[in-house]
C-alpha cells in the first residue's frame, strides 16, 4: 500500500495498524481468489491464531510504529487468497491485515 501512495506522488504514513476476522468469508476472501486468479493481487491472509499472537500485546496505533518488522516476521505464515478460502471452508479462522493510512499530495 505504501507503494501505491508513492507511485500516486503522496507523501505516506502509516497511522494504525491491526487484524481483524473477515465477515462474510466465502464472499469476502472468494472475491480476493477469484480477483487473483485474474492476475490481480497478491493479497495476503493470515490465521487468527498467528495474528492474535503477535498482536497479543499491541495497540493499532503502537503496531504502527512496527509495521514492517511485524510483516516480515508475519511473511512466513502468510497465504494467498486461494490458499485462504480453503482454510477457511475446513473451519480454520482467516483474516487480513488492517493499514490505516494518512497521504497527502506531495
């Protein structure tokens, strides 16, 4: 998402940053499959149970200050959206990151 910002010629910053498990999974998450299998993405998922680990003790606006150590250490147990759908149709809770951005025109 930052890259989008730059390449749009904002100035970026990341204000808040969580988890959250999706509503409305098989829609949700099948849209995100079915726009990867078009060639759009990638889009990333995570199992709860990671993101309720590493997010054990932060706040969103004190994960901000981690953004990116925490996607790095998260990369590892990262899925795509296929992968995702599948795990969440076998009863396995899924869910994204959640950037709340601030940009401005540069």
């Amino acid at each position: 998402m930052l890259h989008l910002a730059e390449a749009a010629g904002l100035s970026r910053r990341i204000v808040a940053l969580s988890w959250k498990i999706r509503s409305e999974p098989d829609a949700v998450i099948g849209g995100y499959a079915e726009a990867e299998g078009n060639g759009l993405g990638p889009f990333h998922f995570y199992y709860t149970s990671k993101l309720e680990d590493r997010y054990a003790d932060l706040t969103p606006a004190g994960a901000r200050l981690r953004a990116m150590r925490i996607e790095n250490e998260l990369s590892p147990c990262r899925l795509d959206a296929a992968t995702a759908l599948r795990a969440q149709r076998q009863g396995i809770e899924i869910g994204p990151l959640v950037v709340v951005m601030g940009s401005v025109r540069t």
